[in-house]
C-alpha cells in the first residue's frame, strides 16, 4: 500500500518512493467535456471508443485497374481475354453482379461489385488495337493471384472493436483514426488548469534590463513548454519576490483556480526561502528530501481548504526539467485518469565513464544512437551542472543511473528515458 506523502515526515525518499507518494495530492481526476474532434490533440479519453462501423467500410479496390473473379481452378483459370462489362469509379457502388467470364474497370478505393474478388492492376493490363474497347487482355495470367490488391471490409477495424482504450492521448494517428470512424466530437478529461511562478529578487524577465547580480527567467518559460506538451493550460503568475507575505498571497491565489500549482526556487532552508515557509502557513508540508541529482531541494503539499496541490520545483534550470519529468507529469496523469507510472526506459550500452554514487539517482543528460548493428548507444553530454541548461538542448534521453549503482563504465548497460516522443 503506498503511503500518503503526508505520512512520510522528512525522511529520504528515492526518487520512486517519491513518484507513489506525490501521486497520492491527487484525490480524484477531473471531470469529462466533450469536445470538437480538430481541438482534441493532447487530450486524453475518459472512455473508450468502439467502432459503429467497418473501416474500410466495403471491399475495396487497391490499385487502379480491373475486378474480376479470378477462378481458382479449372476453366478459365488461365483466361487473358476479359470482356468488360462497365466501370466502377471511387465514391461509386454498384449493386449489379458482374458476370463469370467478364470483369470491370475500377478505380482505388472503389467498392468490388458483387461476382468479383481480384483486382488486376492497370500495368499488367493491355487493350487490343484491332478490336472494340470492350475487351482487356490480361498480361502472364498464370501469374495472379487469388484476391490480389484487394482491401478487406474492416481490414484496419471491425465494427464493434475497440479502437482506443479509455485514457489513450490523442495523437494525430489517433486523430485520423476517430475521424475515418466518423466521430466529429469526443470525450476527453478536462484540461488541467496549472498556476506557474517563479520567485526570487534576483529572477528577472526576458525583455527586461538584466541587473549586475541578476539573471533571467528560464525556468518559467521551460515550465511553459513542458506543461503545454502534456496538454495543460498554463496560469503564468510572472515572478515573486523574496516575500513572506507576497508570496502566501500569490499560493492562495493560485490555488483558487486551478489545479495544480507549480512554483521554481526558493524551496530551500535559505535565509530568503519563503516558499517553504507560506506553504506551512498557507496549507500542508509533505516531503521535501528525495534522493536525486540534480533535483534537491523540493517541496509539496496541499493549498487551503480547496486542498490544491503544490509542488515546489529547484531553481536551476536542469533540475527544474528533471523533476518535473519525474514527477509533475506523473500528477497531470493523474489527473487525467491514469494510474502513476514511470517514464519510458530503455536499455543502452555507455560509450563513456558515467560517474553516480550509491543510495541517490542520478539522471545524467546524454545522447543515443543506434550502431550498425542495431545496439542502441549512449554518451554524456559533458558537463552536468544543474545550471547547465544548453546540456538539455543537446541531449536527447535521460540516463538514470539507480540508488543500487557507483556509476558505470564503457561497455556497460544502462538505462535511458527518452526526451522525445513522451507518452
């Protein structure tokens, strides 16, 4: 049974630990809207959808040319000689049995006449000069086969199967797929409104003179990116100062209309950390310690009496995507109806010495690619500065070296989250 993050105190928590507990902030998913079909990318299903009809939804032709039925022995088995007996174009149905012996020119995706169950493409196909065009002689006959360039009726689905479970995130396949079922409005989860912002006196934004001891804004708009990938919408709050006061005001703000509050630095034991210090005061303190790098420190809990998750994220910038990745989107799953899982891994040889130390994580910013052979490879990026932002524009996974390892050297395998393509 996975205890509540509330039931944790400060112990050290490993980074899975962690991803059980934060889930438990999320007391039930948000509700179902119906929606146009063309503003559902991103969305996730509250139910599953079956199809009310086959897909394709007649037999049809694959190639343009002509349908016939082709004998499977016996007389005619070998016929080049085809008399025609009409067309059937694409968007046409003809309800009219073609004759034994006779075929009828069709067109891609025209629906096969009744008494026809091969198509012979256009190419192996040639006319008489010295004849009426009514007839086609078929090239090498002995060389078709039985149903040939014929697309089945619910060949890609069935009526009546399941064409996506429920909690499917709809993607452009996706997309495609309900719409070739003919559903011009959908069911999906309600978009997770999220409150996102940074703090601290020294966090300036873009655009803005930058002060001598001050730095830009990153975090934010990293959040930003990261959220609308996940198909949230976002609640951009600005920047907080270094104020008790300004701060609690902001949380219980936030927490009035949203779903999820997101905030970047000032979650540490510092002087100027008031984050921590609105959070108790405001709401509820979970965890705060999770062992990892780069990720430390962090903060959770709940806001008010709406009971609003929180989570209080690092202030450098790598540790914010790292975090963020290993447990903000486990709690917009959540949201959404799913069950917490753990991000996509996959299994890679190391190119280069990987340092780690036993009992925290380490996420190490790397590179894959696959050798000649197929065997999937990875390397560092370099440097691995929790400030070191330009090592996640170059890098294209995670490599997470577990709290059971001292690091690895070349040859080794390790395992990898993927950056692109997230689930």
């Amino acid at each position: 049974m996975t205890l509540s993050c509330f039931d944790l105190g400060e112990q050290m928590l490993s980074v899975d630990e962690a991803r059980q507990a934060l889930a438990t902030l999320i007391k039930h998913p948000l509700g179902s809207e119906q929606i146009p079909l063309a503003q559902a990318h991103g969305r996730r299903l509250t139910a599953s959808v079956q199809a009310p009809i086959n897909v394709p939804q007649n037999t049809n032709a694959a190639m343009d040319g002509v349908a016939l039925a082709l004998p499977r022995e016996g007389v005619g088995a070998k016929q080049n000689h085809w008399p025609l007996a009409g067309e059937v174009l694409a968007g046409q149905y003809r309800r009219e049995r073609v004759p034994a012996g006779y075929c009828v020119r069709i067109t891609t995706g025209a629906p096969l006449p009744p008494g026809t169950d091969t198509v012979v493409m256009s190419e192996q196909l040639r006319e008489p000069l010295d004849e009426q065009p009514a007839h086609v002689i078929i090239e090498s006959p002995e060389l078709l086969k039985h149903g040939q360039h014929v697309r089945q009726a619910g060949e890609d689905i069935a009526i009546g199967d399941t064409a996506l479970p429920e909690g499917a995130r709809l993607d452009a396949a996706s997309l495609g797929l309900l719409a070739s079922l003919g559903y011009a409005e959908i069911n999906v989860y309600q978009r997770p409104k999220v409150a996102i912002f940074s703090t601290g006196n020294e966090v300036t934004a873009p655009g803005e003179p930058l002060p001598q001891a001050g730095i830009y804004d990153a975090n934010r708009f990293t959040l930003i990116g990261l959220l609308t990938e996940q198909g949230a919408e976002v609640i951009d709050l600005g920047i907080l100062p270094d104020d008790l006061v300004a701060t609690k005001m902001a949380l219980e703000q936030a927490a009035q209309k949203s779903d999820l509050v997101i905030t970047s630095g000032g979650v540490s034991v510092g002087q100027a950390d008031f984050t921590r210090a609105a959070l108790e005061q405001l709401g509820r303190l979970a965890f705060w310690r999770v062992a990892l790098r780069p990720g430390r420190p962090m903060v959770c809990g709940w806001l008010g009496e709406t009971h609003t998750p929180f989570v209080g994220l690092p202030g450098n910038p790598v540790a914010v995507m790292v975090t963020f990745l290993q447990f903000v989107t486990p709690l917009l799953d959540r949201l959404q109806g799913q069950s917490v899982a753990p991000p996509q891994r996959l299994n890679a040889v190391a190119d280069n010495t990987l340092k780690s130390r036993f009992k925290r994580t380490d996420f190490i910013r790397g590179v894959y690619h696959t050798d000649e052979q197929g065997q999937l490879h990875v390397r560092s990026t370099g440097a691995q500065g929790s400030g070191i932002l330009t090592s996640m524009v170059a890098a294209n996974c995670l490599i997470e070296l577990a709290d059971d390892q001292d690091g690895a050297q070349p040859g080794e395998v390790v395992s990898i989250q993927p950056l692109t393509g997230w689930r």
